[in-house]
C-alpha cells in the first residue's frame, strides 16, 4: 500500500471506527503540512519523508493513512522530530538514516 496512492470516491469508512470520514491522502497531507509545530520540534523533510516510506511498506498500514496499531494518522505522527513507531515488533523508523542525525 502507497502514501502515494490518490483519493477515492466512495473509500470505505475509517476501518478503527468505522466513521465515514474521508480519508484521502491528498487532503490528509495537506492538513497535516498546516500543523503548527515548532520546526526546533519537526521532523526535517528527509526523515518525515523517510519515516512515511517504511509505513508505506508496512502491512499496518490501513487505507494508504492509518496506522493499525496506534489508530492515527501516520502523516501527523510522522511530523514531531520526537515521534516514533509504534510497531509491536520495535520502532521501525529507528533505522531511517536520517534519524541518526535527528537529537
Ligand atoms: S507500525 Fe510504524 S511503520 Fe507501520 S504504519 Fe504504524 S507507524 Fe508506520
């Protein structure tokens, strides 16, 4: 499953609560690149864009933006510097290799 993957129309409710809200990632970025974070406290573009890429290859990863095993939106948690993975198995974005140089 992609974080690139468009929009759609009639995309089934959210699969956590079942609301039928949209969940297009298109329009999810875009909020979340309005979020109000201190950029002392962002995640810099590589690694936000890093971080994504390994949810975009994760099995948890639910209609191209939910995160299964913490029930958020991956384009938000991505974005505090701070953040991390949530995987049962261990932080999958520790090993990004921008997260090396991330304090
Ligand atoms: S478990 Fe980690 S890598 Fe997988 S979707 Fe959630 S935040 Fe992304």
């Amino acid at each position: 499953m992609s974080l690139d993957a468009g929009g759609a129309d009639n995309a089934p409710p959210c699969p956590r609560c079942g609301s039928e809200i949209d969940l297009n990632p298109e329009k999810i970025a875009a909020i979340a690149a309005e979020m109000p974070i201190s950029p002392s406290l962002a995640a810099d573009e590589g690694l936000y864009k890093e971080r994504l890429a390994v949810c975009g290859g994760c099995e948890a990863l639910k209609q191209a933006v939910l995160c299964a095993h913490c029930g958020c939106f991956v384009l938000f948690r991505a974005r505090p510097k701070k953040s991390y993975c949530p995987h049962p198995k261990g932080d999958l974005w520790s090993d990004t290799a921008s997260s090396k140089f991330q304090i």
